[in-house]
C-alpha cells in the first residue's frame, strides 16, 4: 500500500464511522482461546489420577503427576499463564497426554495388581479430541504435540535385545507428523512441538554408565532431527521447541537455574523411584523439589518443569513484543504529525518567513505496562514562508523513547531522526487546508530477557527502520469575535518498514531471528475544535473521534536459531484497538516576545491502552 493513495479513501470513510466502534477489541493477556495438550508423562498433569484415589482414598488427590506431586508440570504452568486450562481431559480437561504414551502406539499401565488402564498413543488422543469437537479443531487455540519419548526408550531396548531401533523411530516420526496434519488438517493454526530431551543426560541412564548415555543422546537426536526433517518435507509449521538443547544447557551450568544437584533425584529411592506418587513425604529433603533438576530417572522435577513452561512462554511471547515495535513508532509518528500540523492551526497575520520548534514528551503504555511501556522526549524544528493564503515550509527532528515490556521481559530503546514538508492554505472566509510529507530513519536497540526459572538470559540486538508518512487536514472555523469554532477533518498515512534481524547468542536454546515487519497505518479523524482569542492569550481545545483503518498483522513470526534447519514460526499477533477518541488542550501566547504554545494530548476510550503527549513550542518572524 502507498501511504498517498489510501488518504482520500480512509477521508470519504470516516462519514460512516461509528464513534468507538469496538472491530477488533485488544485481548493480549488471553490470545488463545484454549490450551489443548497431547503427549506422555511430560505433559501429563493427572490422567491416573481417578485411579490413584480410587486405590488409596482422598489423599491420593494430591498425587498423579510424574514429577515433585504437589508441583504442576509444564503445562499446567503454561496453561495458567495464558489463563487457560490444563486440566486431564478425563475430568473435564483439556489435557489428554497420558504417562507412557507413545506417538502412534496404544498401550496400557498397570497401577496395582487387577488396575490396569488404557494408555492412549498421541495418535488416539488426538483422534478422542476431534470425536469431542465434530472433527474441528480450534483454529484459535494453542496446541501441543509432545511426544516419542517413550518411543525412544523402546529403541533402545530394540537395539539392547539385538534389533534395529531404526523402524521403532521412523514408525514413531510418521505417527506425530501424521498427529500434527490431522490437527492442522481439521483447522488447528497453532501447534507448538518441543524436541525431545537429551535424555542421556537424565539420572535412569547416568546411572547406566557412559555408553548407555551416549546412545540415549545419540537416538534423541536422531528423532528430533528426523521429525522436525519430516515436518519440512510434509510442508507442516509448527511452533518449535528446544528442550533438547535446553536441557544440555541446564546441566552444563546447574547452578544458574537454581539446581545444586542434576545427577541424583529428589524423590526416593534415589533413581528408581516412582515421581508419579512422589510427594513431599518422599523428598530427599523439604526443598528438594527446587535443588534438584530431577525428580526420578527420567522426569523433572516441579522446579524444572517452572524452566521448561518459562522457555515456552519465552519463544511463545518473543515475536509478540518484537511486533509492538510498528505500533510505538506508528504512534510517535503520528505526535510529530500532529505537532507539524498545529504550526498552521490558527492563521498567521501578514506574509514573510518564520522558524518554529517543538519540544514534546511521548508517553506510551499498553494492557497497564503488561504488554509495555515508555517515554521519550522529541525535537522537531521548521522554517516556513507565508504568501497570501499560501504557506510553504520545512522540517526536521529527532527524537527517542525508552520502553520497557511487561513480566521482565526486557526493554527497546527508539530513534527517530525524520526530515519532511508541509503546506497550508486559509481562506478568509474560515476554511483551512494543510498537508504534510515527511521520511523518518527508525533504529531499535533492543533487549530481550528470556526468563527461566531463577536464570534470566538478555538476548541483544540493532535493528533498523522507516517511515514514510503523509497526511492532511481540513477544516472550518465559525465566529467572527473572540470565540471561534467549528469542524475538524484529518488522515495520516504512514507507511512503516522494519528489518529482519537475529539477536545475539545464536547457539542458545532461546536466542531467535525474526524477519522483516510492515505496517500500513491510515488513522482518520473528525471532530470538533475550539479557541478563544484573549489577545495575548488564547486557549483552545480539540476533540476528535479516531479510526486506524488498517488492521495489525494477526500473527508474529520468529524463527529457533539454535535449530538452524527450522523455518519461521508464527503466533498470535498483537491486537490493538482500532477506534478511540483523542482529546487536545493547550493555549498561545506571547512569552518573551515569542509565540508559545504549550499543551498536552492524549487518546481516550482505547482498549488496552493510551498514548499521551505534552508539548511546548516557540517561534518567530525572521
């Protein structure tokens, strides 16, 4: 879209613009609809459960995850933090994963002697999830696909009895590829697939010995490289996760995350123990659950589950705040836009050239800082000449905010320096024309924390920008004494590009790229203004009704740079309101044998957030 030729189209538009039309309200603290899981103990947040109270009585309720019972795993973590359910679907949940489970392979467990239960493969979960919903998936919601751990394990007793493990693994790939284009197939957007562990690295196979190790790392690798290579082939996208590689950072530098033991297990007996009735009676000492990263042979342990679900969040949430970076620079493009415009708000009297600058404040927050926040001050300076009912002039500025994200998700700093044009035309009778041009050169320096557990990692970068803005604004003035009023009209089209860039570390499990973002923003207005002409003071107010006609993108983009043979990933996008109101108040006078003008203006009725402006200009005939 060119930014010229969408101003006349948003201009006829705005007649039949509602007053706080509601389109497309914000909702970033719940983008999904749902949290929907499939996979194996991992996952599993209580599918034995029912069983387990059934043999033991009540107490039992506390028991039922493979992990530090009473802690929550991964995704019952995940799960609060979008204000979700994670619930065992087989008491009303949306969590179908069941310990044991493997990709495309039914089986069973047996709790005590005469208890067995079913343990559905991801293949029949999925296919129990589609029976409850008519075959539809949620194209809203957030999917998980975490499997083949048990897969694995099975390959290696294949390979230990003398068999190939390669038929076991394969078999496994095409069940959770096959699992992943059901659901893509029945209409899911959203699926986010972690890599399996290095599950060499867990205490069951350290206590084996190097060898046994050694082929447990080999063979999760194997699977993980030849499901994410199946994934390509079959054209499946799919939110990553590099669990693999994150759990090979956690154990080569334990103490960061807060673990003082990785080796051991925080449930006993040490190594054979059983973390699905594990709980704090069987601790290896009361604070176990968080010094240790295990909580049997094979499971973590509750403080390690915080890290994965905080890992999650973090490549879930990094696109969306890389994608607020259009919105903050749409938003102080348009307060410099609105600042150039008001140097012809009230018609100056005689001809000849006069200079003029600005000095404002840029107040930005968003869903109460959650999503972010910032300030930052700007200059803009000009010149123009004024000839009959003609006003030509220049422009030039520079200015930069500091933004901080919400939940310690780091911070960006911006620059703008920008350049532009603008004319004006009055006509004696009360009407006024003027229209703006202007080019702006953006930069971000940008910090990103990616939270795990007790570690915080900052992932840097320099990206850079512009923006390419045209506006107009037309309007009427009635009265012909002191008072004087009348109607406001105005479009301001900016056309915003941003690079691609990679953030720094790239050989971490957290470290992501993102690629180019553009924003074409038409923001209409109309309203009403008003002054009054005290002679050396003038005060004056504006209202208006906005409209940003075009919608922001609906999905973010990132891409693992830890997992370099991965394409870009997509989430749910950032919403912002599209209409709102602005309100503006100020007053001119002569100050030191100047014109100055100092005021503020700040949009009103936004979901989800506000920008506010406070400003003082000076200028003077040459």
């Amino acid at each position: 879209m060119k930014p010229a030729r969408t101003i006349l189209a948003a201009a006829l538009a705005l007649a039949a613009m509602p007053a706080f039309a509601q389109d497309h309200p914000a909702n970033n603290d719940q983008p999904y609809s749902q949290t929907v899981f499939f996979g194996d103990s991992l996952t599993d947040s209580g599918y034995f459960r029912p069983a387990l109270v059934q043999l033991a009585g009540p107490q039992a309720g506390i028991l039922g995850r493979f992990t530090t019972n009473p802690w929550l795993v991964w995704s019952e973590y995940l799960a609060d933090f979008y204000g979700t359910d994670a619930t065992a679907a087989n008491q009303g949940g949306t969590n179908y994963a069941a310990g044991g489970a493997r990709a495309g392979v039914d089986g069973s467990a047996t709790l005590a002697p005469g208890v067995t239960l079913p343990v559905p493969s991801m293949a029949t979960q999925v296919g129990n999830y589609l029976a409850a919903t008519g075959g539809v998936a949620d194209p809203d919601a957030l999917y998980t696909v975490w499997g083949g751990n048990n897969d694995v394990f099975a390959a290696l007793a294949t390979a230990a009895a003398g068999g190939d493990p390669a038929p076991v693994i394969g078999g496994a790939v095409a069940a959770q590829v096959g699992v992943v284009g059901t659901l893509q197939g029945a209409g899911a957007e959203y699926v986010l697939v972690p890599t399996i562990p290095d599950i060499g690295l867990t205490p069951g196979f350290r206590a084996q010995g190097p060898a046994a190790q050694a082929a447990a790392t080999q063979l999760s690798a194997a699977y993980n490289d030849a499901l994410f290579g199946a994934f390509a082939q079959a054209g499946l996208r799919v939110i990553p996760l590099d669990t693999f590689h994150l759990f090979q950072e956690v154990a080569a530098d334990p103490a960061a995350f807060g673990f003082s033991n990785i080796t051991g297990t925080a449930c006993q007996p040490q190594i054979t123990a059983q973390s699905l009735t594990c709980n704090p009676g069987t601790y290896v000492s009361p604070g176990a659950t968080t010094s240790y990263a295990f909580a049997d042979g094979v499971h973590p342990s509750g403080g390690a589950h915080e890290v994965i679900a905080d890992y999650a969040v973090s490549v879930l949430e990094a696109p969306r705040q890389i994608a607020v970076l259009t919105n903050s620079a749409a938003m102080t493009g348009r307060a410099r836009a609105d600042r150039v415009a008001a140097q012809l708000a009230v018609p100056a009297d005689g001809e000849g050239t006069r200079w003029w600058a600005d000095v404002r404040g840029d107040f930005q927050r968003y869903d109460h800082g959650r999503l972010y926040d910032g300030v930052g001050p700007a200059l803009t300076v000009g010149v123009d000449w004024r000839s009959g009912a003609l006003t030509f002039g220049a422009f030039g500025g520079y200015g930069r905010q500091e933004h901080d994200w919400g939940r310690r998700g780091g911070s960006f700093d911006q620059d703008e320096a920008s350049i532009g044009a603008y004319l004006g035309w009055a006509s004696g009778a009360g009407g006024w024309l003027n229209a703006q041009a202007s080019y702006g050169q953006l930069g971000f320096d940008i910090e990103r924390n990616a939270n795990l557990g007790q570690a915080t990692r900052v992932h840097r970068a320099d990206v850079d920008g512009d923006n390419l803005s045209f506006g107009v604004n037309a309007g009427w003035e009635f009265g012909d004494g002191a008072l004087r009023h009348g109607p406001v009209i105005g479009v301001l089209a900016q056309q915003i590009d941003i690079d691609g860039f990679a953030e720094s570390e790239p050989a971490l499990s957290t470290s992501l790229a993102y690629p180019e973002q553009t924003f074409d923003s038409v923001i209409g207005s109309a309203g009403w203004q008003v002054r009054y002409d005290a002679g050396h003071f003038q005060p004056y107010a504006r209202a208006t009704v906005d409209r940003e006609f075009e919608d922001h993108p609906e999905q973010a983009f990132a891409r693992l740079q830890s997992m370099p043979g991965t394409t870009d990933y997509a989430v749910a996008g950032v919403a912002f309101d599209d209409s709102y109101g602005s309100l503006l108040f100020g007053a001119r006078a002569r100050l030191f044998g100047l014109d100055a003008n100092l005021g503020t203006s700040l949009t009103v009725g936004r979901t989800g957030g506000h920008n506010t402006t406070v400003f003082a200009t000076v200028g003077s005939r040459f």
